[in-house]
C-alpha cells in the first residue's frame, strides 16, 4: 500500500500574519493518520518562517521551483541548495505556470528535478495537458514527453521523485478531471513509470487541479491516485485539512 500525500501549493499568496495562523491550524489540528502525509510547499521568502512553525510536526514543508542551476550570475534565482538549508523536504518543479507563463521546457524541467535530487529535496515533478492538446486526442503523448524528459535525465534516480498529473485545464478552474479522467491518466503515468525503471512502480502519482473537500474523496480513492497537489484550497485550513482526511 502507498502513503497518500496532500501537499499545498500557496503560489504567490501569504503574509507573515496570515501565514502563522494557517501554518499554527494545520500544526494544531493534523494529528497524521496512519497512512497520510501532509505538506505545504510556500512562497521562498516564508521557507523560513514555515521551518520554524513546523519543526518537530508531522508536516513537511518545499519550496515551489528551484533553479536549474548551482550557483552564480543569475539574479533573481534561488538555488536547491539554498532553500534546503531551510529544512525543505520537496520542491515542485515544472508546475503549468512555471511552463506557461515562464517559458519552462521539458528540457529545464528535468534539469530542476535534477538539481533538486542533487540537494536532497524530493521533487515533486508536475505534468499536463492544455484543454486544446485533450480535445486534439494528444493528452498520452504529451504527459508521456513530459515525464520522458525527466525520466531521461534522472535514470535511477526517477524512483525518488512525486509525480503530479496536473491537467492545465483544471488548475485554478473550479473544473476537475472527473475521477475516471484522472485515474485514466494516472494508470498511464504508473505504467511508464514502472516501464522507465523498474523501482520507480511505488513513485507516489498524485492529482491537481481544483481539488476540494468535496471531490477530494471521489479522487483518492481510485487506485493510482496517491493524494493530491492543492492550490487555492490550501489557503484555508479547514479546507486543506478536509482534503488530507479524505
Ligand atoms: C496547483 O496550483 O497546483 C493547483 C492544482 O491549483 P488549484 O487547486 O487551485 O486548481
């Protein structure tokens, strides 16, 4: 049997406030059933402050990109390194807007998932179609480009990665992939996974995209879905909390 993992993905939201009540709840209230990770992957200038809340708990805490490289003239860009001298346990990588609005190949992708690997993090490695590529038919050959890249670049090391189907189409939405949508996908992924390296067939596979507590359930409980990315619903406690019990 495979842990569920919930991980929050706070994107460019918080405050030093704000933060300390949501980071204090999910402190105070996850009391980590057997069976269920938590994690909450936050803004790099609150790595600090998520450390501090979260030292000694049940709940993880990454960073939401890594540059793909290691160190020098590149302003503006935080290294694996750096954010896992704050105790960071993941980092996402290649995550739609990153891709989208960032112009992330599947190329850099990889070399971020490698850099994180390289820095001790887990990286948690974000695949998925546009609405135009699933009506085109092409959501298998672009999920399957997108986690080849990756594959290609880790070789063994593809066991030690969090895979997250997160088809664009759903992110930030209010429209989820009905559960058969996902499960669809998700069986895929497992598959090429087991087929890239034979250790990776336990890789954690999880879904996102406008996961709420009131589908969360539906989602999870289908075979290859091992938990979910949460973006929106993991501002609020209660929400987030609903979705990792699910
Ligand atoms: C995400 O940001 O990874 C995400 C899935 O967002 P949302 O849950 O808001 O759709």
């Amino acid at each position: 049997m495979r842990d569920k993992l919930v991980v929050g993905n706070w994107k460019m939201n918080g405050g030093l406030k704000q933060n300390d009540a949501l980071l204090g709840t999910l402190r105070a209230e996850w009391n980590a059933p057997a069976g269920r990770r938590l994690a909450v992957c936050v803004p790099s200038p609150y790595l600090f402050q998520a450390q501090a809340a979260l030292s000694g708990s049940a709940i993880a805490w990454g960073a939401q990109n890594v540059s793909d490289r290691d160190a020098g003239a590149f302003t503006g860009e935080i290294s694996a390194a750096m954010v896992a001298e704050f105790g960071c346990r993941y980092a996402i990588v290649g995550h739609s807007e990153r891709r989208t609005l960032h112009g992330e190949s599947d190329a850099t992708v990889a070399a971020k998932a490698s850099a994180a690997l390289k820095a001790g993090l887990t990286p948690i490695v974000c695949v998925g179609e546009t609405l135009e590529e699933r009506e085109a038919g092409s959501t298998e050959s672009v999920v399957t480009r997108q986690l080849g890249a990756v594959s290609a670049a880790l070789g063994s090391k593809l066991a030690a990665i969090v895979l997250a189907y997160e088809p664009v189409w759903a992110i930030g939405t209010g429209r989820t992939a009905t559960p058969q949508q996902a499960q669809d996908v998700h069986r895929l992924l497992r598959s090429r996974l087991a087929a890239a390296d034979a250790t990776a067939t336990d890789v954690l596979v999880l879904y996102g995209g406008s996961v709420k507590a009131d589908n969360a359930k539906a989602l999870f409980r289908c075979p290859d879905i091992d938990g979910g990315l949460i973006g929106g619903a993991s501002l609020k406690a209660d929400e987030f909390l609903a979705i990792a019990r699910a």
